[in-house]
C-alpha cells in the first residue's frame, strides 16, 4: 500500500483555495527536501506539477503550490478552477534511495 | 520535447512473465542524472514505484519487487524495458513509463500508460 497519507478527497467552490497533505515519516518527507507532486486527469498520465517541496516546472500555473512542514509535505491551490478538478499525488525520495507515493486525492470543484 | 510511450501485452495469465517496452522520441533520458523508470497504478487509483534504469545499465527497484523485476535499456533503440516474472491479479494496473531525475527523485514527462490485467 501507499507509504505516503493524503486525504481521499477535497473540494472546494471555484476562486476559493485548498490544501492537500501529504503525510509520511522521517524517512521520506522529514528527511529529505525532494517532494514532487503529480496531477492527473481521467485517462491521462499523471504530470508533474510541483519538485523539490515548492519549485513549478515551466508552464504549471502561479496558483499552484507547494510547502513542507516536518514529516508532512502540502500542495495549496489558490483561486480554484473547474480545469483543477483531478487527482493529485505526491511522491518522495527516500532516505534508503527508493522513491514512494501517496495515496492520492481527488478534488472536486463544486 | 521528449515524449515517452509505453507498450506490451494488455492481458497474461498468473504465473506468466510480463514483458514491456517503452519508447522514447524528441529527447534522451541517458544524459545527467537521469533515468528510465517504471511506475504502476493499481484500479485502486496508487501509484507504485517498479524502478529505474541509468543509461549504462545501473537498475534500482522496490525491494518488493526486486527479486521478480528486471530493466533494460538499449540506448541505440531509445528504448527500455521491464520484465516482471511470475505475475498475479495483484499485478493488475495500469504502467507507465517516464523519466526520472534520479538526483531529486521526480518523474517527467510521463508516457502513456499502458493498461495490464492479469486473470486466468
């Protein structure tokens, strides 16, 4: 099973933001700064939007972002919009070189 | 731009071997720090780390799967390939392929995925 805890869902009304977590251990999260963060679209492939806890890749929108607290890492997005409706994932470097993901979550724009 | 496509056979019995190849245009992934990976996604909906492949044949995998799965990469082709022996229903998902920033470890861009399903 996944080694990383996010929430099942979240939803939000359009313009207001939300927070996704991601909650792991010193193993992962805690110890080390390599968070990424997946979008995915139904039957898509999952596109990376966030690394390194906080850094967009070119082209990924100002209202995404990212942060890290400890064993648990946080996406917000600002501003929501009916095209954030998706699932998002995170992922993270280990301390023993591996690579692990949450469990995903899935945002609803009501 | 790199674009990654991942192909193979959608169905297989238990106890079968799976064979999957992705193919890589637009780019390479055997520069710097990067690699070839392999991730899957349960019907559930997680995704799963399988491992990784460096341009000189280093490969990297899930202990869990590490005595089933193999990599390899053939440069020449723009290609790599997993191998995963021994399948059960609990090999059933969607796989990707994509390429890894082994440094930082994140994944992109993300292939096609390429849909398995496992049943006798």
């Amino acid at each position: 099973q996944p080694a990383l805890a996010q929430p099942a869902a979240v939803s939000g009304s359009p313009g207001q933001s939300i927070t996704i977590s991601c909650t792991g251990t010193s193993d992962d999260v805690g110890g080390n700064d390599h968070v990424s963060w997946y979008q995915q679209h139904p039957g898509e492939a999952p596109k990376l939007i966030i690394y390194d806890v906080a850094n967009r890749p070119s082209g990924v929108s100002y209202r995404l972002s990212g942060s890290k607290s400890g064993n648990t890492a946080s996406l917000t997005i600002s501003g929501l919009q009916a095209e954030d409706e998706a699932d998002y994932f995170c992922g993270s470097y280990t301390t023993n070189g591996m690579r692990v993901f949450g469990s995903g979550t899935q945002v609803t724009v009501l | 731009q790199l674009q990654l496509q991942a192909s193979g056979p959608g169905l297989l019995k238990p106890s079968e071997t799976l064979s999957l190849t992705c193919s890589f245009s637009g780019g390479s992934i055997a520069t710097g720090s990067y690699y070839g990976a392999w991730i899957r996604q349960s019907p559930g909906g997680g995704l799963e780390w399988i491992g990784s492949v460096y341009y000189s044949g280093t490969t990297y995998f899930k202990p869990s799967l590490n005595s089933r799965a193999s990599i390899s990469i053939d440069t020449s082709k723009n290609r790599f390939s997993l191998t995963l022996t021994s399948v059960t229903a609990a090999d059933t998902a969607v796989y990707y392929c994509a390429r890894e920033n082994w440094a930082e470890g994140w994944f992109d861009p993300w292939g096609q995925g390429t849909p398995v399903t496992v049943s006798s």
